[in-house]
C-alpha cells in the first residue's frame, strides 16, 4: 500500500506542477493566483502548499537540483573534487532528455526569464547551492579559498546552462545543443583545473 500511495502522491505532485506551468506560460507567472492553479488542478489550496510551499517553488523545483555539495563529499577516495565534478556533469551532457520533458524545461527556462521575481528566487536558490559547496571544500581548504573555488565553479556551471537554453531556445536541435554542452563542460573544467593559462595555443 505505501507503493501505491507514494505513487500517486507523486502523479499528485506532477500534475499541479504541469498545470501550473501551462497556466505560466499561457499568462505570465505574476498574473496566476495559487487559487486559481489549485483549482485547474482539482486540488484544495491546502494540498497545493503541502507539495509545494511557495508560488514561486512551482517553477523552481530542481533549478538548483544537481547536489554539488554532496557530489564532493561523498566523492571516492583518491578522486578530487573537481574530477567528481566533471564526471557528474559530463554524465549528464551525455543523457538526452525525451521531447516531452525538454519542452517542459524550456518552458520553465521561458516562465523564469520573464519574471523578475523568479529570477531572484532562482539566484538564492544558487547562492545556497554555491554556499553548502564551499562549506564542503573548507573542511579541505579553509574557508576563504573554499568559498573563492565554489564561487569560480558555480559561475561556470551558470554559465554552461544558460549558453545550453539558450541554443536550445534558438534554432540549434537537442542533439547538437547536447554535443555542444559535452565539449563545453570538458572546456570549462579545464580552464577551472588548471586556469586562464590553458587557453594559450587554444
């Protein structure tokens, strides 16, 4: 019974998520009420904030979903935390997302980018990202340098997402967008492991 339960929480979960991002697409994040997804979705308000807690979280589940503080910590003996890094990301260049959720992405990446308040709510969301990675590396390196190598790291990893949708939004298909994302985060760790010098002769 906790099997069955458990997925049709889940299905619950997905569904509001679904209807409200139809309902941000269509009119603009400011312009939805949570009533009024609550009601799109045949669910109480109630059930609505027991998944989702905020207006806000409806979008922005898993914007900071890759845990990079946990990928460096619970890394194997002997690898470095950068090699860790690398490997986690360059597995995930490598997937390919079916059509119906890379739609659901772009939509996401569109809702955010025409709101004002979801970016904010997505940049704290990688400020706490950035923050539990360089609490991870201090234990290592000491505060100050741990917070100096996660602010480099996260600005990269930004950085690779946003040049991703946006080839994604213009004319370039998914597996080309896909190949380009693998060359680009073998790139950007390179230049992270062993600095701007490694563009010379490049």
């Amino acid at each position: 019974m906790a099997g069955l339960r458990d997925r049709k929480k889940e299905q619950t979960r997905q569904r509001i998520a679904a209807v409200a991002l139809r309902l941000f697409s269509e009119r603009g994040f400011d312009n939805v009420t949570v009533n009024e997804i609550a009601e799109a979705a045949e669910v109480a308000k109630a059930t609505l904030f027991a998944y989702f807690p905020t207006k806000e979280s409806l979008v922005l589940q898993g914007v900071s979903g890759d845990d990079l503080a946990g990928i460096v910590a619970r890394r194997p003996a002997g690898q470095t935390f950068l090699e860790a890094l690398r490997a986690h990301h360059r597995e995930l260049a490598a997937g390919q997302l079916p059509q119906p959720d890379l739609d659901a992405l772009l939509a996401r990446v569109r809702v955010i980018h025409d709101s004002p308040a979801l970016q904010a709510a997505a940049n704290s969301l990688l400020y706490q990202q950035r923050q539990a990675l360089a609490q991870v590396l201090a234990e290592e390196y000491g505060p100050t340098p741990a917070a100096l190598m996660a602010a480099q790291i996260a600005a990269s990893l930004l950085t690779l997402q946003e040049t991703y949708f946006q080839r994604l939004l213009g004319d370039t298909t998914p597996t080309d967008a896909g190949r380009a994302l693998a060359k680009d985060v073998e790139l950007a760790f390179d230049l992270l492991e062993h600095g701007l010098d490694h563009t010379e002769g490049h």
